[in-house]
C-alpha cells in the first residue's frame, strides 16, 4: 500500500505514518510537516500500478496536514466476482447481495481525454449460500461422504413459482448421489435452508486440494438463476523425503557388515492417513532384509516419522556397489506409495592411481589445467595438482554425478600459496564448502552432501 506521496521544492521535511485496522479501516498520523516552498500532498491507498487508487476527501483541501492530526480512511467494498473488459463491459456472477453500492467507472482516450461516472451496483435474484458436513467435521476428505445444506434467499422484488435446485457436479473424482430439491415458492426477502439437500461421494483417488466445481441452478417460472462455488478437498500423500545409513560406526555400509536403513516417511498431504503398512525388499544379489515390515495406525497430515529397517550386504558385494531396494507403504482408503531406493556399500574412491583423469568424467576450466602429479601424495604414487598460475587467474577441476543418497564426501588436501590472496576453494552444488592458502599441510577434509542433489 502507498500512503501518500510528496513534491514540490527541495528541503522538504516531513513526518508519516499509517496502519490497517480491521474492517478495511486505515488510519494516516501525519506528524511536523516543514516546507520550503509550495507543496502539494496526496492521501490515500493504491495497489502501485498506477491505475487502481483512490485518494482520500483531505487530499489537497488543506495547505499542509496539521501536526499531530489523524485521518481515517475506510474503504468501499469492491465486488471481486465482478471484472471489467477491455472493451468496457463489466460482467460477472455475485455470490452475495450488494445494494447502491457505489461503482466509479473512468475512460480514457488516446488523447487523454477522460471522463468519469458513478453507477449504483445493486443485485437480484437468489442469494445462495452452503454449509458442508463431512465425516465428523466440515472439511471434505478423500473417500468420505458430503452433505451440503444450502440456505436460498430472495432478494428481488418478486415471488418466485414452481422454485427447483439443481446441483451439478461435472468432476472425475465426485459421485453424485442425491443433486434435485423441489421447494415450491420463494417470497421476495424469504430466507430457506435445505438441511442436507444434496449428497454426493469423493472418490479415494481425489488428489489433495483438488477443487470442487459446484453448478447451482435455482430454476422458477419467472426467471432461472446461476451460480458456481468451488470448495476444496483434502487427502493425504506420501513421499519419501530421506534415506539414511546406521551402522554404529561410519554410517557407510560396508560388504559383511549388517546396518539399518533409516526411511523418513512424510504425509505431506491435508489428510490424515491412517492403517499404514511399510515394506522394504530386495531383489539385489548383494543385500539381504533382516527385518522388512513397519505397521502403525495413524500418520496425521503435514508430519513425518522415520521408519528403521534392518539389512545385511554380503561379503562378496564389490566396494563401490549401489544397492537397490523397493520401499512400499500401504494405507487405508487404497493409499499406496512405491519408492526406489538406491544404497552406496562401501566407498566410492578416487585415489588418482590410474595415473589419470579418466576414472571418472572430470573436467577441467580456466587458464592452467589440472594435472597428475607424482609430487608428494598423501597416499599411494599419484595425486592430482593444479596449474601454474598468476595473479587475477584461476583453474578448476570439477566432477558432475547423481547422487542417489545423502552421504559424505572426503578428501585429501595440500595447499602451498600466497597467504589471504590465493585460495584453494571447494564446492558443492555451486556453494562453497570451505577455503585455503597458505603452506596448509596435508589433511583429511568431511563434506555432506544433500539428498537427491547433485555434485
């Protein structure tokens, strides 16, 4: 929201504040207002496009705003159900009644020739309103049953005859069940509710916070009236948002070693899930499930619980093998979730002992190359180096994999530079993990990685 605005000449000095009461109520504090020279002011609220404002009575009525004086500005409602086209036909379907409620419409031309009109808006016919009752509450659910009780008001000035409700239901996931109420007359201003008129079923397999299009007809003799509300529904949905390692040790499953395969089950759907059953298999030559099955009664909307399941990887599974798992959780109301889950046993090594790059797809930018070095590794006979470089320059050598799992990273590193100028920097997913310079000796160095990033 824009308070107010102020120009004139240089050296203007000024004091303002505003706040939003409820009710659409705002109130301008306008406190010392010095000024130089001639100064014109503007009061009033604007959504800052520049063209849908309003200013308000005091704009401009007074030379400056006495100090330490409040205005209150309360604003008219607008008919949001209403829009105004291009070609200047102001169209729409009112949910509720407005009477002489005051409409301000502007045109302008190509040479800013512009007039204005206030029109009286003021609706008729019927005034059509609903409460829902679904299960214990009002909230629609997957797989439950929906009552809807419409009250029906009469806001024109005529009796209307032989009144019949209809309620459409043009939805995938909606069974309608009972949709016609005959009610007879409807006197002008009489006010109707229809306990549980209509009944309708929501399949199992409505997604979470699908919308339900409601076509509410009110046909009578006179005149036949229309509206279209939308309410939505809820259900529960399950995801998978972790997979992690316990082994008591490293957290790296190792070939022969048992260790738990921690699971973060999440509903992150609207909707209770209920009756849930978790199962873990494997059909990989190197893994076996010591202990596979989860049941518990509720996972409530919005919230997580971590599964803990058992395995043991075989003595022959190679270092560097990724198991494969298949994770399932099934629920009431036809709910399931299928997963695959990948698990890195043992580690997975660059040590530089091909006397190459080529182990994996390295790459290399800037203005010196990465190289083998045979010159002082922590282990083994080769290393990798970087270029000879000079100052404003820089070379990097970088690696881009799928990681199947969260996990570490680690590595061996040597630095010999220019202290506080030239750096060894290292990065994961474009964010720096740490930096070096100076005569740093050799060390081993930690990284986590995130779940189903990339490197």
């Amino acid at each position: 929201m824009e308070g107010f605005s102020i120009w004139g000449n240089s050296f203007n000095r000024y004091q303002y504040s505003d706040d939003t009461l409820s009710g659409w109520k705002i109130n301008f504090y306008y406190g010392t207002v010095n000024s130089s020279g001639s100064l014109n002011w503007i009061a009033g609220i604007s959504n800052g496009d520049g063209v849908n404002y309003k200013y308000t009575a005091i704009t401009d009525s007074l030379a400056q705003p006495t100090p330490n004086t409040l205005f209150s500005y309360t604003t008219q409602p607008f008919p949001t159900e209403m829009s105004l086209s291009d070609n200047g036909l102001f169209s729409g379907t009112p949910s509720k009644t407005y009477v002489n409620l005051p409409i301000k419409f502007y045109v302008e031309d190509n040479n800013f020739l512009h007039d204005t009109r206030t029109l009286n808006f003021n609706t008729k016919g019927v005034e059509i309103s609903y409460q829902v009752t679904a299960g214990n509450d009002s909230i629609i659910e997957y797989g439950e049953n929906v009552f809807l009780t419409p009250t029906l008001r009469n806001v024109s000035n005529m009796v209307l005859h032989n009144v019949v409700m209809k309620l459409g239901l043009n939805d995938n996931f909606i069974i309608s069940i009972d949709s016609t109420q005959n009610i007879g007359t409807l006197n002008p201003g009489q006010v109707l509710t229809l306990p549980n008129a209509f009944h309708f079923s929501v399949l199992n397999s409505i997604p979470d916070m699908h919308l339900i299009n409601l076509y509410s007809q009110v046909l009578a003799t006179e005149e036949n009236f229309n509206l279209t509300i939308q309410l939505p529904a809820r259900a529960a949905k399950l995801e998978v948002v972790n997979v992690s390692v316990s082994d008591g040790n490293n957290n790296i499953l190792m070939p022969g070693e048992t260790g738990n395969i921690l699971i973060s089950l999440k509903n992150s759907g609207g909707s209770d899930a209920t009756g849930l059953t978790s199962l873990l298999t494997s059909i990989d030559p190197y893994i076996t499930i010591v202990q596979g099955n989860f049941a518990f009664d509720t996972l409530s909307a919005n919230t997580t619980t971590l599964l803990n399941f058992a395995i043991q990887v075989t003595p022959a599974c190679p270092n560097g093998h990724i198991g494969y798992l298949n994770f399932t959780t099934e629920a009431d109301k036809d709910l399931l979730l299928y997963d695959s889950l990948f698990i890195p046993i043992g580690n997975i090594v660059e040590d530089f002992e091909t006397g190459n790059l080529t182990r994996f797809p390295w790459q290399k930018s800037g203005n010196s190359d990465w190289s083998i070095s045979l010159t002082t590794p922590y282990e083994g006979t080769f290393c990798a180096e970087s270029g000879s470089m000079i100052d404003n320059q820089e070379c990097s050598l970088f690696l881009e994999l799928e990681v199947l799992s969260a996990s570490e990273i680690s590595f061996y590193r040597k630095v010999s530079s220019e202290v506080n100028y030239d750096f060894l920097y290292f990065y994961i997913d474009g964010a720096e993990m740490g930096k070096w310079s100076g005569d740093v000796p050799g060390a081993k160095l930690l990284s986590c990685t995130s779940w189903k990033s990339y490197l």
